[in-house]
C-alpha cells in the first residue's frame, strides 16, 4: 500500500515537473478583514459578496476578534484570522490594522467599503505576470503537491483555506451594529499554515475539513504575508 503512494507521489512529481502545455491564469485571491461589530463593515461585505461570483475571483472572508469588546461577540471570527491581517499590515508599513481591510492577491490593499477601489486594483491584479508553481491534490485529496518554480525573496509558504461558500446573514444583537443584519460570503472557517516552500518539489498533508461543506484552497504566498503566487483550488464540478 505504502509503495503504492509512493510511486503515485512520484508520477505525481513527474508530471508538475515536465509541466502543462499551457496554464490558466489563476483566481486573484481577495481577502476581506471585517467584522460583525464593526458598523462600517457591511458595505464591505456586499462589496466582497458580490466579488464572489467572479469566476476569476477567490473572493475569501475572515472575521476578526479585536472588536468584539464594543459587546457583539463576532460568530465567525478567530484569532488566526487577526494575526493573518497584522502580517499583512507589517508588510504594508501600516501602524495599524484598518476594518473593514482588503487584500488583493497579497500585493496591494483598500479599504473594503471603497468598492471602485477595490474593483481597478482586482482588474489590475488579474494582469499582472503570474509564473505560479504547478499545483495537484493526491491521494484522494490527503496531501498537495507543491512543484518547483522561483521562490520568492524570504522563501514562501503553503496555506491550507476552508470557507463555506454559502451566503449567511447575521443578525447582530448588540453593538454598533445592533439590529442590522449583515451578509457573509465565502467565510473562512480554517486557516492552517503547512509549511515553508522554497521553490523545490514538495508534499504537504491536508487535514480533514472540520464539517461538511467546506471548500478547500491551498495558497502559496511570501513569507509572513507576502504576495501570492499559487493558488489551488478544491474541483467543485
């Protein structure tokens, strides 16, 4: 059995290495920072709903924790997805992390409740030179296959993303927000680092999604909220 994996892990190898005849251009992967207490946040949701039935989009959104303390727990939100944004803001120089926050394709960023904003830097995104590594889920879905190409400056990283793809409306109860009831999009409900890529060959092991439903999409970024430079997606047909 074991040999068996093997040699499907090294025919896998074997065909990212000698590569497609061609490559479609990837989704951008746009990343909406918000939060259910925040009162100017709802804008951005829609904003980031609506981004979400662009094919050439991965639009993903992450609740965060740090308004909570206004006295609306946010239902979605995790720790991880704060320290996520706060990468982004270092590299971004901000002194601090703005909401409602968009980040696309890990290059540039807006305010989320700009839509026009938001819309030119996705259409300029979608553009740009793109020269991502080759990309497989094996072994049924157990583990991606990560081929080689150039890493970037600081060396990369491989993230695991689940998000329901499902539209779900809140109602919030308290806060700045009370009585309003805001959508959700595509909100991300698992974020796992893999591991360090250095532009080599390499297996990563996918954890079993947590509940029914979820879509997978594994990144490939620069380090420490760096830009994106592969993007897999879970085949949803």
């Amino acid at each position: 059995m074991r040999q068996a994996f093997l040699s499907l892990v090294a025919a896998t190898f074997a065909s990212l290495a000698a590569g497609p005849a061609f490559a479609a251009q990837p989704p951008v992967v746009v990343e909406l920072f918000t939060a259910q207490g925040c009162s100017s946040c709802a804008k951005a949701n829609q904003v980031v709903a609506d981004l979400a039935d662009d094919k050439g989009v991965l639009a993903l959104t992450y609740s965060v924790d740090y308004w909570d303390y206004l006295g609306w727990t946010d239902t979605f939100a995790k720790p991880a997805f704060a320290a996520r944004q706060r990468a982004y803001a270092q590299k971004f120089s901000q002194r601090d992390v703005p909401t409602p926050q968009v980040v696309i394709a890990g290059r540039e960023q807006a305010s989320g409740a700009k839509a026009e904003a938001v819309e030119s830097l996705v259409k300029a995104a979608a553009k740009a030179p793109f020269n991502p590594p080759d990309m497989e889920f094996v072994g049924a879905g157990a583990r991606v296959a990560v081929g080689s190409g150039p890493a970037p400056r600081g060396g990369g990283e491989v993230w695991l993303v689940r998000y329901d793809p499902r539209e779900q409306d809140i109602v919030v109860k308290r806060g700045d927000n009370r009585g309003q009831t805001l959508v959700h999009r595509n909100v991300v409900r698992e974020l796992v680092k893999l591991g360090p890529w250095n532009g080599r060959p390499k297996l990563y092991r996918l954890s079993k999604a947590a509940d029914e439903g979820l879509k997978t999409v594994v990144i490939v970024q620069g380090a420490k909220g760096g830009r994106v430079i592969g993007v897999l997606q879970e085949d949803t047909k």
